[in-house]
C-alpha cells in the first residue's frame, strides 16, 4: 500500500481508548500501594528542585489502574516487560462479553469464550464481564465488586490459552486470577464463604477440589509464564463500543526492565465506514512497526536535578501463602527521564493534565525528519533543515532525529554528558514555524527539544556556552544574546508553544537509529495519568509495507 493511501487510511479508522484513567482516586489491587503525586518544582521556584517548570515525583505500585502484568509478576526468570516486541503487544483479536453468563465470585471457562466468539490462534483475547461497571471512576462505583468479587479464570482456561497460543489476555476487572486464588482470600473471609458455597452449588466441588494448590501454583508460576503468556487488568475505557467485535489492538505499556507489571495505554482499531474489517486487519497485520522508546530502568538518567526512578519490591513470590504470591513492586521517580512527553502544565498552568488529553490528539500521520548529518554538538538547526529532508504537512506530528539517540544511556557510544547538555536545538524562528504549521506535537531523540542554552543548563555549564555562543557566530554571525533575547527565547520550546497545545516527546530512542527520513502513521500511547503534568508511554512509527 502507498505510503498516503496508508495515512489516509489510518486517519479514517476508528480508534477506541480501552484504558482506565489512573488517578490518585484509583483503588489499588488490596494491600497495593496508592498512586502519589508530589511536586517538588514549580516554574518560578521549590523547595527541593530549583526552578524553571512544574515538575512532580510520582509514586505508584503498579497494579493500578489498566497494566500489564508481565512474566514476572509470577515467575521471577521471566522476560522482562522491556523484551516483549511490539509484535506480541500488538495483533487481532476480539472482546468477548460473557457477562451474562457470570456473577460474583463466577468461574470463567474457555467454553463461555468459544461460545460467543470465534478466537483464533495466535489472537489476543479481552473477556468483558461487566465488573468494568465497577471502576472508581462509574456511577456504580464498588472497590469490593471490582477488585475482590469478580469472576476469575479456571486452570482450564489457561491451558486453552496457552495451547491457543495466545498473545495477551485482558480482562475488565481487577484481577485475571479469581480473587480467592490470591492472598484475598486471607483478607476478605466472609467473600471467601461466598465463594465456596457458589462453587458448590455451580459445579459440586470444594474449593482445593476446584484449585489444588500445588498444581495451580505450577501452572501460574511455571507453567504459563513459560509460555510467555500475560495479561492486561483492568480494561476499560470505550471498551463497550467494540464488544463482540474483531479488532486490532495495540498494547502501549511501558517497557519497564526491572519491575513485574507496568501501567499501560490500550487501543482498538476498527475499519473505516465503508471499508470491509477483515481487508482492514490484514493490512495492520502486515505493515511495518518501529518502536521509538528507550527501555525504562533504574539506570535511566533523569534530567539534571530531578529525581531518578527507585523501584523498591514490597512482596514476592515466595513470602505469602504457598501459590499464592506474586512479586510486586513500588516506584518512585520524577517523570522527565526516559522516553516520555512533556505534556501543557509543565510550563503552563492552565493547560491539560496527561489524562485530560483524549488518545486521538496523541496520533496521526506524521514525519520523520533526519537531519543528523546537518547537526553537531550545540549546533542549531533550522525549519529550513525539516523542510529539506521531509515532505511535512500542516497538522503533522514532526519527529527530529538529530542523531542524538547514539549517545543516549543503553547505547555502545554512551555519552550521558554529551547527550544531556551537548545536544542540537532549534533555531529562534522554530516554535513560531511550528504554530504556523500547526504541528499536532514534536518529538525528538535528545533530552530537551529547547536548546540546552536556552536552559538553565546555560547556567551550570559556562564553557559549554562559550563553545555554543562561538559556534553560532560562526553559523549565523550573531552572538547568542543577540539571536536569542532571554526575555523572548528563554525554554521558548516549551513556554511559547505548550498555551497553544503543542507539546513535544523527549528521549526517543531504540528503531528511530535506523529510520530514514519520511511519512509514518505515529502513536504515542502514554499512561493515562489523571495529575499527571507529563508522562511515560510506547512512542511507535507505522508504516504499510
């Protein structure tokens, strides 16, 4: 397929946001850690952080709000969320409702889904139970329906999964365990009563009968890890619209390195009015996928005085009740490390937060503009540069590679130094350029899509400024004063353009190194984080083969 006849196409399709909002509201899996926000940085100055923006330290478990439990959550030689490639996060597959067929404390089994749905091998498969009628954000609200009386899964049904070869395995609740094959069986007794008298007049069976503990121990912990199956909780969000329906999905969790789980940004794609479904699946099926974020680690460097990511594991496989343990984990670190967008009331009070922002603004067609043979260190480029390599369009998402990714923290060529405070900006007429161009939002596979000069940075590294202001005299016969007036150009990238809804993506990394210059479909799928000033996600480019 033609590269706009693709963009064109995506443009058209119908996306659908299946993700919970995760808020300081949203109710943790039981004995979990709430989700804190904390700023430690204001724009005009805070205790702790200096000044130039609002910038926060989040603190979250993360079996909050919609998340992928990964391999590791049960089985601690699993592959880390970072090393599943975005062709097992991303596929066909269909939301099954079974709600008619379960109630509190249900079993579910691979027969509820084979009689609604024709699942195919290879699929991705979200079962809908209702129970998403239950999220702290629903009129009928019940953190007890959603997180310890929902239906669970049987051992049947995992083994159908895995023999099914199945990709991902979501559900709308709280849990794709039944909650009485978790530590909430200790906690909650009397649902615990329920539950087995539920067993009992359903199937004629006692619970161990049902479960025996040993054998569902080795099937969640060995077993299904083993095959690399996992799962998505809590999903929600327009989930109702694509009920009974084949889909593509995609699965934009963060890829975390250390931690068992990690919030996730879920959407579904749908054909176009007009366009038949299956024509449309196989075309997403076959198109070409790069993925543009660097694998998020306690490794990551943060920007320069902010706080780095600590994960800290609170409970493991091997501390609760035999089989019934998972490893869980608490993080804590201020946003701007790793790849991430740097969203309005960063510098804008009055702007969005990340969660406000509806998924259709974070997608679209867009370009990738190579310019990394026209840049050096401190070097400023031009919209004279994009122009030169890209054919771009009003209403784009622009990408600059500057080259910058090279020197980023999981590379060969490693240069934290060179990458945080050496790296290309723009030219004084860059932001109004992008205005005029409506620019939908900038990317860029270096720290800051300002110049570093621009930046307190200008401050901290006096000879770096000196070697930056003699570069641009040579460039553009100006001194940097003279170009860039402090009151008018000062972070412009970020003050000038975050009130007019253009924000831009920090740290693209990873496939961007060998991208060339040219139009993509390109996704932005951040963690929808009610508070949140900016955020983490999967950044990805798309196109048709």
């Amino acid at each position: 397929m033609e590269s706009e006849k693709f963009l064109e196409l995506m443009k058209n399709a119908k996306v659908y946001d299946l993700s919970h909002p995760v808020s300081i509201f949203t109710p943790p899996w039981p004995h979990d850690k709430s989700f804190e926000v904390h700023f430690f940085k204001r724009v005009t100055g805070a205790y702790g952080g200096g000044q130039g923006a609002n910038g926060q330290i989040l603190n979250w478990s993360n079996s909050v709000g919609t998340h992928l439990v990964g391999e590791t959550a049960y089985h601690s030689g699993g592959r880390a969320i970072s090393d599943i490639p975005l062709k097992e996060l991303s596929g066909q597959g269909v939301v099954v409702d079974i709600s008619d067929a379960v109630s509190d404390y249900g079993i579910i089994t691979p027969e509820m889904i084979t009689e609604r749905a024709n699942v195919k091998e290879g699929d991705i498969l979200i079962i809908y139970t209702g129970y998403n009628k239950y999220s702290w954000d629903k009129p009928d609200a019940s953190e007890f329906d959603f997180l310890v009386r929902h239906p669970g899964a049987n051992m049947e049904f995992f083994e159908w999964a895995m023999k099914m070869k199945l990709k991902w395995v979501g559900t709308d609740a709280g849990c794709i365990e039944h909650p009485m094959n978790t530590p909430i069986k200790y906690w909650h007794e009397r649902d615990f009563t329920k539950a087995k008298e539920k067993l009992r007049e359903d199937c004629g069976k006692e619970w161990d009968e049902m479960f025996p503990p040993e054998e569902y121990y080795k099937l969640m912990h060995i077993k299904v890890p083993k095959s690399h199956l996992v799962f998505v909780e809590s999903v929600g969000g327009d989930i109702e619209k694509v009920l009974n329906k084949r889909v593509w999905f995609f699965n934009g969790v963060i890829p975390f390195m250390e931690t068992e789980a990690a919030w996730t940004r879920l959407a579904a794609y749908e054909a176009p009015d007009g366009m038949n479904n299956e024509e449309f699946i196989q075309i997403m099926e076959s198109m070409e996928q790069y993925d543009l974020t660097v694998p998020f680690s306690v490794r990551t460097p943060q920007w320069l005085n902010y706080e780095p990511l600590t994960v800290k594991f609170f409970k493991r496989v091997g501390q609760q009740q035999f089989g019934l343990g998972r490893n869980a984990s608490i993080c804590n670190a201020s946003i701007h490390l790793g790849t991430h967008m740097d969203g309005e009331k960063h510098f804008y009070p009055a702007g969005k937060t990340i969660g406000q922002v509806p998924l259709e603004d974070w997608i679209g067609p867009g370009v990738v503009a190579d310019i990394s043979d026209m840049v050096s260190d401190v070097s400023v480029y031009t919209p004279e540069m994009i122009k030169k390599v890209v054919d771009i369009h009003e209403g784009d998402i622009l990408i600059i590679k500057t080259g910058w990714n090279k020197y980023g923290w999981n590379s060969p060529d490693s240069d934290e130094f060179r990458y945080m405070v050496r790296h290309p900006g723009p030219s004084p007429d860059f932001a109004e350029w992008a205005i005029n161009m409506k620019i939908k939002w900038i990317g860029v596979d270096a720290v800051s899509a300002d110049h570093p000069m621009n930046t307190i940075m200008r401050i901290w590294h006096p000879k770096t400024f000196q070697e930056a202001n003699r570069k641009l005299k040579e460039q553009f016969g100006k001194d940097w004063d003279e170009m860039y007036p402090i009151e008018k150009f000062y972070q412009v990238m970020h003050i000038k353009l975050f009130p007019k809804h253009i924000v831009h993506a920090e740290n693209l990394a990873s496939d961007i190194a060998n991208l060339p210059s040219g139009r993509y479909y390109i996704g932005c799928f951040l963690a929808r984080v009610m508070e949140a000033e900016s955020m983490w996600g999967r950044f990805v480019a798309w196109k048709a083969k």
